[in-house]
C-alpha cells in the first residue's frame, strides 16, 4: 500500500507528484534499472517523443514481468538530454501514470549514449 504525504509546512508539488511516498505494507520491492528507448530488438525509437514512449511501454513491460501493474511504482528518477523536453516528457509520462502518484526527480544530464534522449529508473512496491 502506498500512502502519499504532502507535509503543509514545505512548498507544494510543481507538477502532478508527491512530495513523499510511504510503503506502508511491503512484501516486494522492484528495482528497474535505467531504462532508455529502446525497442525490443534493440533498435533506438526515433526522436524524443517515440523514445519517451518506449521507455513507457519498457517499464510497462518489466512491471507487468514481475506480476505488478504502474500503481505498484513508488519513485521515478528521470534524466533528460534535453532541458527543453521536460514539458513533453511530462505529459507523456502522465499519459502512461494517470491520477496516480509517484516520488520524483527530473534531471538534465549528457546520457552515456548522446543518442539516447531520456532514460527512466523506477521503483516499485508490492
């Protein structure tokens, strides 16, 4: 179960976040690594939008592996080439998390593969 606090004696959530999340009741933690845009069989998605996507769908995928769904993630950290990708890095990231919560960091970072636009890193409780 995952509880969010929002603490009324600290600045308010800029974006659809939580400023903490409590797992209440753990019986698993998933730790997905770094994950980037690509496809199944290896092929880098074309521009940020599509690689923001498959990084969704990737992420998706592992969840979905170890028996949990989206609602199961906790904490995003997120790492964007491109400061200027932010904003829609964001409303696609609402698409794929919709009402639900996460604890979050958005970094802009040079990625270990320059062609590489966004990479996500996610954990989960259950």
């Amino acid at each position: 179960m995952l509880k969010v606090h929002a603490p009324p004696d600290i600045f308010k959530p800029i974006g659809p976040y939580a400023q903490a999340i409590e797992a209440t009741s753990v019986d698993r933690l998933l730790f997905i690594s770094g994950t980037m845009g690509l496809e199944p069989d290896g092929r880098l998605a074309d521009g940020f939008e599509a690689q923001a996507i498959r990084v969704w769908s990737n992420i998706e995928a592992t969840l979905r592996a170890a028996g949990m769904a989206r609602t199961n993630l906790a904490k995003l950290t997120i790492w964007l080439a491109n400061r200027e990708d932010w904003r829609l890095g964001a409303e696609i990231r609402q698409r794929y998390l919709g009402d639900h919560k996460v604890a979050m960091s958005v970094v802009q970072v040079g990625l270990v593969n320059p062609a590489w636009l966004i990479e996500v890193e996610a954990i989960a409780v259950a």
